[in-house]
C-alpha cells in the first residue's frame, strides 16, 4: 500500500494522542486500570452548554463525567476530545457481540482506562436499551449520529441530558459529530483541533491527488436483487469531496428517499448510475468478486469499466462508513480507500 506523507502525518497525530492519553491515565495510585468516565483532557468552556437539536434544546448544567454514547462516531469523537464514555452502543455488525470496535479498544488499552459498558443495539438502533442506560448512570447521552426518535429522545431525556442530531437521523456530517461531541463536552477548542489535523490530511491527499477534482462519485452496497445508493446527505460519500470528488447528479435524480441517507432500486435501472467512479462496499471478498462478474451490475457503466473502488471486509467497511476521530488512520480504511479511488479514476481515464 502506498503511505503517502499526509498519511504518516495524520498516523503521527493520533499516536501523539493516545501517547498523551496514556501519559494522563498513568497518575492512576495503583496499577488497575482507571474507570470508566476518566478524563485526559481538561474542559476549557463554561457551562451550562446549550446546543439545540432536532428535538429541541439540550442543556448541560455542568460537566459531564460518567458519558454513554449511542449511534456511532460520537463515541470517538468523545475518546479525541478526552473524555472515555462509561457506556457505548455495540456494534453488532462490524464485530459482533461483546466487542468493542478495534480502534475503539485500542484507544482504551493505551490509556490504561477500563472498557465500556456495551449497550445492547441489534445494529439499527431501532430498540433502545433503557434499562441499561439507567444502570450506567451518565449523566450525558450523546447521540448526534443516530436514528433516535422522538419518542426514544424524550424516554432517554428522563435519564440524561441527550444530545441528539441536528437535522435529521443517521445524517449529520462527520465534522459536525466530532465539532457537537466536542462542544457538547466542554472541550469546542479540542473539537477544533481535532477537525484541524483531519483537514490538512484531506489537504495533503487532495493536492497529491489532482486527479480526483470534479470526478462524479456514487457508493453503491449490491445485494443479489437490488442496489443500494448513498445520498450525498450520507457522511460516508459527503466526506469524500473533501478529496476533490462530487456526488454524481444521477444519484439525486434517481433518488427515492424523501430526504434519506440512502434509498433502493433495481438493477432494471443500474444503467442509469451515470458516475465516472463507484465506490461498492461488501462484507466479504466472495460476495466483492462475484459483484465484478455479475452481468446485472455490469449495466453500471462506471463498473463495466473497471473504475470501480471496492471496501471489503466488515471492520473496513465501518470504518470509512463513515470515518470517526479515531479511524481516519485505520490503515485498512480510508488511506486504503484512497488508494482503491486513484486506482479506479485510472480505469474511468483509461
């Protein structure tokens, strides 16, 4: 894999962090790890913090120490900012039950700081374990990338302050999750740096990259009788104009969503998939190889060419789907991604 400059940069970043990190949870009296809800990094803002969401206005009225987290990337955007949640949504999908996301437990290890509670989650978020928030006691829910509703924000607001999206669920871009998590913590001039040293990544690459500019995008997960399209509301596929890339206009016009992060059609119509570059995601390499020999998904002309970017394997997928604080450096994500992209503008040139 090629390690570009912007890449060992941003890895530097996230190593000096965690060194910091771990230097914070060394104070520790004894040689147990510390518990859940410690702080590496100081607050730096006043509270009350008010921050308005699609349900209404939350206030923090102080601090918070004891956090859980819901959805996803808050939970590394937290860890960034300094603050290790005592409760985090599982995620079922990546790497089932009982585990904690590899960059997720990694940055807990090095801290020296004792794993969450794992909220129960099927991976949709549809049920809401309640129960189980109760018996974490945060006195903080942050769930600003997640499918909460109404109902389920108010039920969680008896517990906790909750800080859900802004707009609508399962839509808020990347940087808005780490810029909320951040001011919802205390810590807005961390969120900042945070965004700062992810930014100059985004620079370096995209000037490395000169060939990505105005290239047309679409991020399609094929399934053996329909496709699923990523709007450009979706983070995992806004995130890439930052390389220079736009969403492909034929993603807009074939959408059905009413406002969705995605939406399902037809192979009938993968011809109409105008894109100079596709992005396929598949948990598996047998189920990616079967997608470049299928004569259905071969009506996409950007497929049909070869300009094609495909992630494999659950924990990749995840981790540019889309990327968090922690998992921009995830090697097997989005810098493999990034090489995958100017592989496939190749063949879309060719």
């Amino acid at each position: 894999m090629r390690t570009t400059r912007a890449f060992r940069r941003l890895t530097a970043m996230v190593a000096g962090a965690a060194a910091v990190m771990a230097l914070a949870a060394c104070g520790q009296e004894n040689d147990d790890k510390a518990e859940g809800g410690t702080t590496t990094v100081k607050a730096t803002d006043s509270f009350p913090i008010t921050i308005e969401n699609a349900y209404g206005k939350t206030v923090i009225k102080e601090e918070p120490t004891r956090v859980a987290t819901w959805g996803w990337g808050s939970t590394e955007a937290s860890i960034a900012a300094g603050v290790y949640p005592v409760a985090v949504a599982e995620q079922i999908w990546t790497v089932g039950k009982g585990n904690l996301l590899p960059w997720v437990e990694q940055a807990y290890d090095k801290a020296g700081v004792a794993h969450p509670t794992l909220l129960a989650d099927d991976g949709s978020g549809a049920t809401v374990p309640y129960d189980e928030f109760i018996a974490a006691k945060p006195d903080l829910i942050l769930a600003p990338y997640s499918g909460l509703t109404q109902e389920q924000y108010d039920t969680l607001s008896k517990i906790a302050p909750v800080v859900a999206f802004p707009d609508g669920p399962w839509t808020t871009p990347w940087d808005e999750t780490i810029k909320i998590t951040a001011t919802a913590l205390g810590r807005s001039a961390e969120g900042d740096r945070i965004l700062a040293d992810i930014d100059d990544y985004f620079a370096a690459e995209r000037a490395e990259h000169p060939e990505f500019e105005g290239k047309t995008l679409a991020g399609i997960w094929a399934e053996p009788n329909k496709l699923s399209l990523y709007t450009a509301r979706d983070p995992r596929i806004g995130i890439l104009t930052k390389l220079g890339f736009q969403v492909a206009p034929s993603v807009d016009e074939l959408d059905t969503s009413d406002g969705g992060f995605f939406y399902e059609m037809s192979y009938e119509k993968a011809d109409q998939i105008d894109a100079e570059v596709v992005i396929t995601y598949h948990e598996t390499p047998e189920s990616a190889a079967a997608m470049l020999k299928d004569r259905k998904a071969l009506a996409i002309p950007a497929l049909a060419r070869g300009a094609v970017a495909q992630m494999v394997g659950r924990e990749n997928v995840s981790s540019v789907s889309p990327p968090t604080a922690l998992s921009f450096a995830w090697e097997n994500g989005l810098p493999a991604l990034v090489d995958k992209l100017a592989a496939a503008v190749e063949g879309a040139e060719g």
